[in-house]
C-alpha cells in the first residue's frame, strides 16, 4: 500500500519576494488621467447601429388556437445574434420561444415588449398584419 503525499490546504508559505521590486517606472510616458488608479477606463458611447425595419406579426393560424408573436425581416444579422435577441425576449416575456427559419417567435401576445427591446437594439420594430 502507498501512500499519496497530501497537498497541504492551509494556505501554505507565502511568497518570499516581491516579482515586481526591480521594476522602474523611469522613461515611461506618464498614465492618462482616466486610467487613474481605482476608477474605470472611460469609453466613449458608440454611436446605435441602425439594422433596419423589422416586422412584428401577432398568429394564430395553425397553432391549435395559441397566439404567437413572430418577428421577420431581419437584413444584416446571422443567427447567433438572432438567438441572443430571442433569449433577451424570452426573458422579458417571461415566455418561451425559439428562432426558426430566419424568423423569431416568442409564446404569447408580447408585441410592445418585443418592440421595446427591437428599438433598444437598434431596430425599427413596425407592427405589421392584424
């Protein structure tokens, strides 16, 4: 039989010596004020991207009488970014839903939440159909 030597667990030694002593800051250009020590780096606002006119249809139509809010006419964006906005809906739905043939469909009559969240995204949401 053999023992295993065990890995102490008590926070062990600590370190002997600084690794960063020896550094200098000699030469060096001084830091911008934003980069001071503590705050946070300071970005500027990009501007909303525009993607474009988006399509918001309440159906009933072959869904065994379930109302579904469907959302087409999507240009510019492939499917991952469509599977992130329909999560974003589902969330604030509080429903479920799922992105199919191009389109995302979220459970439920939700169009002004769907639209609020197309409009924070940069979309112009239109509510199209009856």
């Amino acid at each position: 039989m053999s023992h295993k030597k065990r890995i102490p667990i008590d926070g062990g030694q600590g370190l002997t010596q600084n690794p960063f002593a020896e550094l200098k800051s000699d030469g060096l250009p001084p830091a911008p004020e934003s980069a001071a020590v503590g705050s946070a780096p300071a970005e500027p606002e990009a501007p909303r991207k525009n993607h474009g006119r988006v399509d918001i249809v309440r159906q009933t139509a072959g869904r065994g009488g379930k109302t579904v809010t469907v959302i087409s006419g999507f240009v510019g964006i492939g499917l991952p970014e469509k599977e992130q906005l329909a999560r974003a809906m589902q969330k604030a739905c509080g429903s479920g839903g799922a992105v199919k043939e191009g389109r995302i469909e979220i459970q439920g009559d939700k169009r002004e939440v769907v639209a609020r969240i197309l409009t924070e995204a940069g979309f112009r949401p239109v509510f199209a159909g009856g």
